[in-house]
C-alpha cells in the first residue's frame, strides 16, 4: 500500500458488479467459503510470534534501484550485520517487481530488467541464506502502483501457484482497484488459494483497517493491516499507534495487528523517536518489517534495529499484546504480560517536553512481592525497585524496562529516578532557575550520592544548594538548585543539557543514570497582534510533510503547499497542518487571546476530519467538535492570558489522519 495522500483516489473506487468484473477480465471468480460453513482455521503453525524482516517499499519505492541485485545485498547484509542472528527473516518484495501486463496464458511475468533471472532465482538466493522471501500483489485488478501492475483479483489460485512455485514464504495482499468486491470474499478466496498450494506461506492481509480485519480475520490470515499507511514523521507514527493500541484483544499467536512498517532510520525523525517507535512496535507484538535503506544504514539504526533484549519483547511466545495501563497528559504507560511472568512496561512520553511517567509493579500486573528486579532495555542495566516503576521521560521519548518478582532483587543495585521541576525554557543572558531531583526507588538505600549538570560551551551552569548526600533511604530524594544562564546573544532553539547522577548500592557496587533534556532559549512575542505564521515557534509535530506557514500542507517537502482555502475562501495568512499536529509557541506571559479561522482545506475534496484544540500552560481553553471538509470555516477564540506558553493542537477526528488537511487560517496572537 502507498502514501495516505495517494489513497485518497483510491478510496473513490467504482462500485462493479462482480460478475460484470470477471466476465470483463476473461477469468473466472473464486469463490470463498460461505459464511457459518466451517471456514478453515489458520492452526498451520505460521507466524507463531510477529513476523521479523524488510519491505523495500519505504525507501525504494519504485525505482529503478529495487531489483535482483538490490534484493540479494539486503539478504547479505541480514547475515553480515547480525539481523538474521537478531531473529529478522523476511526479505520481502513490494510493489513494482512485474511487467503491467500478463502472459499470454495469463500468468505473471517478473519485470526482466529488474528481475533478469525471474523470482525464483531470488528466492533461491535468499533461501540459501537461510532466510525467506515475500511477494506483493493486491485484492484488486491492480496493485496501488500508478504504473498500473496486475492484481490478483480473479486470478487468486493461479498466482498463489506462481509464488509458490517461486518458492515464496510471505504474501503482502494490499487492498487497491478492488472494484467494490467484498474484503472478506477477496481475502478469503486469496487464504484458499495460498492454501491449494500446499506451500506453507505467511499471509499478511493489507486492507487498511477499513472492514475492520481484526473482528473476522482470524482465520483467514496472519497479520492484518490496522491502519492507513505509515509515513517517517512522528506525527504519522503517533497517529498509527493510538489506533493501534486498542486492539490489543485480537492479537496472538499466529494473528497479529499490523500497524506498517518499520520507519527507524529512515531521516524523518530523531533518534529518541526512532527509539519510542521501535519500543512500541515491539510492546504492542507487531510485526518488525524494516523500512530502511540498509545499504546506507547509519551504526545508530542498526544499533535500533538489533536490539535483542527489545526484539525479544516482541517475539515472546506468550503472543500477548501490550495494553493501555494510563495515558493521562500524554504519558502512557502500556505494559505487556511475558510468557514468564515478568512484565515488559514502556513509559511513553507523547510530549514536547521531559515528563515525570510512574507505574507500579502491581498496576502492571505484578505479584506482591518485598522487591522487583527491574532491567533497562535500552541501557541494559538492571536495579532494584520497591515497587515504583517510574521515570523521567524526555520529549517524545520511551523508557521500555522488564519488571519482576525476583528472589535475587539485591544483587542489583537501587533504580533511582532523575526529575526536573518546572520547565526548561531559558531567555539568553538572563539566569534561569532550575530545579533537579535524584529519587531511590529501591528497596535498598543509594549511598554516596552526587550529581552534576552540564551545558553547552559558553552556557553558565551553577549548583546554588547541595550537590551530594551521604544515603537516600527508598523513597527520597536529593533536591538541587541551578542557576542556568544562555550566553547574551544566543540564537532561539534548543540546547542539550545533560543531569548526571552517580552512587553506590548498600555492598558497594557503583552505579550511575543520565538524563539529557533540551532546554530552550526563547524570546517574548512582540507587544501587538502578530500572525501565529509570522512567529517563531517552539516546536512542530505533524502527521505529514512539515507544518507550512502562510500556506496549507502538502504533505512531502517544506513549501509545497498551496494558499490556504477552507470552504472557497481563501486566506493569506496562517498555519497548514495535517493531523495529528502540534505546534507550541512561547507567549511569555504576556499574551491575552488567540483567534483563527479553522477548518479542512478545499485540497482535499470531501475527504478529512479534524478537530482544533487550543492549550494553555498544559490546559484546554479552546476546541471544536469534529470538523469536515464539508463545512466552511469555523471561529475560534481561545483565552490564553498569563500562560507562558500556547499550544495548537489539530486531531484527526478519531477516524485515522487520511487527507487531514487543516488550516489555522488568519491564526493571530494577541499580546
């Protein structure tokens, strides 16, 4: 499946009678096994835990690149890099790899200037390696590519033979030029198909959530597509996994919810977010289908990507879905029941700014127990704890740990948790205050504590109270006061500034934690009424493309928006957005109201639902119900007086963010 901003020419399908559909194409339809007639169960021991490997699609698409060569080097470098080691199997191809038109006899042709030695050579090769090779066709007369290759719709059994006799291990089915048939008719008569085979095949169902695959697929494939397609921005990401994580209910041993592909590595977000989004595939048991170039992959991603203690998160056979503990404010914590008892906990930090997320062994399902072994997944450390499972979490961060009861609990050392209180935000040449904690969470004390704050060159960073203490006994904490000061002259923007903590544990075994948090050097809007697209803001996420000044969002790169229109008018000032958008300013205290004009834009047909909501200092002063393309612009006027900073936020309705295309137009700041 491609890009969300593609579909929507795809959603706007031909409704066909089927009969009249096959008796166009010449073939004859399948047919699926009747409802209430005792279809086929799935029990054929495939996809006993999500499945692990590479699409090309996410950083190929359908160039020329993608081809034998290509394919055989991602196989190479699963065994080289140690992917295959870290339980990563498939080496699946997308759209693209065939000729647009059929054989003679009907049948698939590979593309020979792609594929000169045709699949089954590729599959050899990757088999060879002791990895698998997966295919890609669509419930449809063709695929979602816009050069028009064949789908398999009325063609099922005779394509299931084809990529089994390939010897092909895995079947991405997408869901484009469906003609109206019914999903559960095409997917069904595609799981019979595979089935005549006798191959054993993975079959990945790939309708988009649209039928809501998770309420009847069970039987009839793998791993089913949950939401619209995934794009490498933290607002897509966001978006996917809060339709997601409901879910949890449907997922299991050999049928999985599938919420896309893998983005880590791809450019489009930070590290942090690559990380929160590796952590939260794998909470949630989805499949890990790399997206990646991994021919250009950086250390980092690989170092991601390979992260054994967290695949193992994913593939544990127990096969349970991680489940919704808290999500207040932003802070979710999502624990996922192991098969040995132990819990994997994942603080998610949804924000633009560090927050303090806490759970506890028992809120996570936890036995009661005198402590708990808790170990880090990403720092690979393990502590003890109380009870409290609790950290500070940075800016769109995730702080994934293994929880429990542990009769060797005091062979670690005491987790301790580093905090901040207040905000980070700092006016160049003008001290700032900042306060730091250091908080034993275990069961035993944390001797011969000390903490250090540094910044950048040049930054002034002072302890203004005690640095160190003697013990912290299980619940305590080591308070200090900083004063921060930004060089006169520093530019706007964010700044790393990094709280280190060492101690000892009651035998002696030292240790040491590391929070690094951005602070933010910031400048009071001008006294007036300014153009929120004129500002400067503090940070902007978005479901695609970048959020666009003065014009509305097009989705790809900065600028390629058009003039803002909602309901035939058009506007010369504003934000264009696509949900879901956050966009933060400082107001310094200063400001009185913020007023817009709000809606879809006209860009998108019929398509979108938004709502807008406008938050003050962490509060909602403003909001609209759900917005669609249909209705002209709507006013908005939030109060956001004394707040020190504003937020605008865009939703997607609560339908998924396809064509969420919203403008804040003639959006104005009064201060």
């Amino acid at each position: 499946m491609r890009h969300l901003h593609t579909r929507t020419t795809r959603r706007r399908m031909v409704t066909a009678l089927t009969v009249l559909l096959f008796a166009a194409s010449g073939a004859t339809p399948a047919v699926a096994a009747e409802e209430g007639t005792g279809s086929p169960a799935l029990a054929d021991g495939l996809a006993l835990t999500p499945p692990m490997g590479f699409n090309n699609w996410n950083s190929t698409h359908c160039r020329a690149e993608f081809n034998e060569s290509m394919v055989k080097g991602i196989a190479d470098i699963f065994v080289d890099k140690g992917l295959k080691d870290a339980g990563y199997q498939y080496v699946n191809l997308d759209d693209c790899w065939a000729l647009p038109d059929r054989n003679a006899d009907g049948k698939l042709v590979p593309d020979p200037a792609r594929f000169p030695n045709g699949i089954k050579a590729v599959a050899d090769y990757v088999h060879s390696k002791g990895l698998k090779l997966g295919i890609y066709t669509s419930a449809g007369t063709k695929t979602c590519s816009g050069s028009g290759f064949p789908g398999a719709l009325g063609h099922e059994y005779s394509d299931a033979q084809q990529f089994a006799d390939w010897g092909v291990d895995y079947l991405k089915y997408d869901n484009c030029n469906n003609q109206g048939v019914d999903a559960k008719l095409r997917y069904t008569t595609m799981r019979d198909a595979l089935k005549a085979t006798g191959r054993p095949i993975v079959y990945s169902i790939c309708e988009w959530g649209q039928n809501k695959p998770w309420e009847w697929a069970a039987d009839v494939g793998h791993l089913w597509r949950t939401t619209g397609d995934i794009s490498d921005t933290w607002g897509s990401m966001l978006s996917i996994l809060k339709q997601n994580l409901p879910l949890a209910p449907y997922a299991g041993p050999g049928h999985w919810n599938d919420p896309d592909m893998l983005e880590v590595g791809n450019g489009g977000m930070t590290a942090t977010e690559y990380r929160s989004h590796f952590s939260m595939w794998s909470v949630m048991a989805a499949p890990l289908l790399i997206g990646s170039d991994l021919r250009s992959a950086s250390a980092e991603t690989f170092e991601i990507l390979g992260n054994k203690e967290v695949i193992a998160v994913d593939q544990d056979p127990l096969g349970k879905q991680g489940g919704v503990v808290s999500s207040g404010g932003g802070r979710w914590v999502v624990a996922k029941e192991m098969k040995d008892g132990s819990r994997t906990v994942a603080l998610f930090n949804e924000s633009g700014s560090p927050q303090r997320i806490a759970t506890t062994a028992a809120a996570v399902g936890l036995p009661a127990a005198d402590a708990y072994t808790l170990r880090d997944l990403w720092q690979h450390r393990s502590y003890n704890t109380a009870g409290t499972i609790s950290a500070t979490v940075p800016a769109h961060g995730t702080v994934l740990v293994r929880a429990f009861a542990d009769r060797r609990w005091h062979q670690h050392p005491p987790a301790v948790e580093l905090g901040l209180d207040g905000d980070t935000l700092v006016q160049a040449g003008t001290p700032a205050a900042l306060t730091t904690t250091v908080t034993d969470l275990g069961r035993t004390p944390a001797t011969r504590v000390s903490v250090r704050l540094s910044g950048p060159e040049g930054w002034a960073v002072q302890a203004t109270s005690p640095t160190s203490a003697t013990a912290l006994p299980t619940g305590r904490s080591l308070r200090t006061k900083w004063s921060v000061t930004a060089p006169p002259g520093t530019p706007t923007g964010s700044y790393d500034l990094t709280l280190r903590a060492s101690y000892r544990s009651p035998t002696g075994v030292r240790a040491d934690s590391t929070l690094s948090f951005a602070a933010t050097v910031v400048v009071p809007p001008p006294p007036g009424t300014s153009g929120l697209g004129d500002l400067p803001w503090l940070s902007a996420a978005n479901g695609y493309g970048p959020v666009e000044r003065n014009t509305s969002n097009g989705e790809s790169a900065a600028g390629d928006g058009h003039p803002i229109t909602i309901g035939g008018a058009v506007y010369a000032k504003g934000l264009g957005v696509h949900a879901e958008s956050s966009v933060e300013y400082y107001t310094g205290a200063a400001c009185e109201t913020v007023t817009a004009q709000v809606g879809v834009d006209d860009e998108k047909g019929a398509n979108g639902t938004v709502a807008f909501e406008v938050w003050a200092d962490g509060t909602k002063v403003a909001s609209t119900g759900v917005l669609t393309n249909a209705m002209p612009a709507q006013p908005l006027t939030a109060d956001v007086t004394g707040a020190r900073l504003v937020r605008l936020v865009v939703t997607d309705g609560g339908d998924g963010i396809d064509s969420d295309h919203a403008d804040w137009a003639d959006a104005q700041l009064s201060c």
